[in-house]
C-alpha cells in the first residue's frame, strides 16, 4: 500500500508548495531541501539515487547537508550551484555514477521558477486542465567533470500546478509488471485538474494502490505539488 509517511506544506504569498515522499525515513534513495534565499525566492533541490546497491559508507543526511550548505552560499546562482555541486558528488560520493539532481529557484512574487534538471526527474505543468512535461534537461554523470547543464525559466500564471517527480513514481507496476509511466500520471493529474484537488493526496493514494494492487513490489518517490493560487 502507498502512504505518504513524510509530508510537509510550505506557503509563500500565493504560492503553495507541498512535499510528499513515499519513502520511510530510514531510505534515503529520495530526498529535498528547500531553503529561502531572498526575500522573495526559495530555492528548492530534489535529489533522486538510483543506485541499486548503496555502498556502507552512504550516508543520505551527509550529501544533503553538503548540498544544503552549497545552497546557502551558491542558491542565488543556480548553473554555479550545480557546478560545485558536481565537484563535491565527484570528490566525495564517487560512487554515485547513477544520481539525478534537480534545482530551481521559486520567485513566488513574480511567480515564476528557474531550474536545472540533470537526469531522470520530471517537471510537469498542469494549466488550463491540460498536463505537459517539461522536457528539458538530461541524465548527468557527477562523477564527469565536462558534463553540462542547461538552465530553463517557466513563467506562472494564477492556477497552474507545477509537479516535480522523481522517477519511482513512474516505474510503479501492476500485478503483471506493467509500469504506470508517465502518460497514466499525465492523464490522471488532468483528471484532478478539473476539481482542483491536485495536492489532496487521497487520490493519488487511492489512485496508485488500485493501480498497483496485488503487486508485491513496492517503489520509492518523491513529488513536489507548486500551486500558484
């Protein structure tokens, strides 16, 4: 069964920001940090680990505190944040070769968001009850000191829905091992779209045990519900 043991609900003028992780806090594979780095912007990172085997020596509480340090001195500059995020994952979590990160910066005055998606994590928007990917953005390798990133501004407007998933949300199965992937999510999110409920996580809840049931296998995700009211 799919609960949400960690959740929390972040508000900033009109913007609302809610964070479910299906992981117990013991697992450290999905994790965030949100931080206000001016006045009126929050910065927020989305690590995912897909590394099926962690090494005895990870700890998850460790590269998030790293990063979350980084943040404090380099959010304002997100291409510089990832950069030097890169050097300490290479430096110090070596072994990390299979590791998705995500960072934006929220201007919930302006209402838009600046982010840098490196690998398999997705941005999708839901406005006027259509739900899109936001296809930018690639799989990077840490460990590579010439990979790259491309930074992406999106502007918001009054009722859109900004979702950011990592990847185990996707690779859900049924009982006969059939993946939900993403164009089920897309659909069931404009499905919400029409009762405004995005961030009720009863039905996604409901919406994912019914689609997993009898299946034993269990997979870990993180989302990040944006609503701009």
């Amino acid at each position: 069964m799919y609960d949400f043991p960690l959740l929390k609900i972040y508000n900033f003028l009109e913007t609302k920001i809610t964070i479910a992780n299906s992981s117990s806090p013991e697992q450290e594979e999905n994790f965030y940090e949100l931080l206000k780095i001016d006045h009126h912007k929050v910065g927020l990172l989305i690590g995912n680990i897909h590394e099926k085997k962690i090494p005895e020596e990870f700890k998850g509480p460790l590269i998030k505190g790293a990063l979350k340090t980084l943040m404090k001195i380099h959010g304002k500059h997100s291409l510089n944040f990832m950069k030097y995020s890169q050097n300490i994952i290479s430096k110090n979590f070596s072994y990390l070769n299979n590791f998705s990160l995500f960072y934006s910066q929220i201007d919930y005055q302006e209402k838009k968001i600046d982010f840098i998606n490196a690998g398999p994590i997705y941005p999708i928007l839901v406005r006027d009850g259509v739900a899109r990917y936001l296809r930018f953005g690639h799989q990077i390798n840490f460990t590579n000191p010439q990979s790259s990133f491309k930074q992406v501004s999106v502007n918001l407007r009054s009722n859109d829905l900004l979702l950011i998933v990592t990847n185990g949300l996707l690779n859900i199965t049924d009982k006969n091992k059939a993946t939900l992937g993403l164009k089920k999510i897309l659909n069931f999110f404009e499905r919400c779209s029409k009762d405004r409920k995005f961030s009720d996580l009863s039905y996604l809840k409901n919406f994912l045990n019914s689609f997993s049931e009898s299946s034993s296998e269990k997979k870990n995700f993180l989302i990040s519900f944006l609503e701009v009211r």
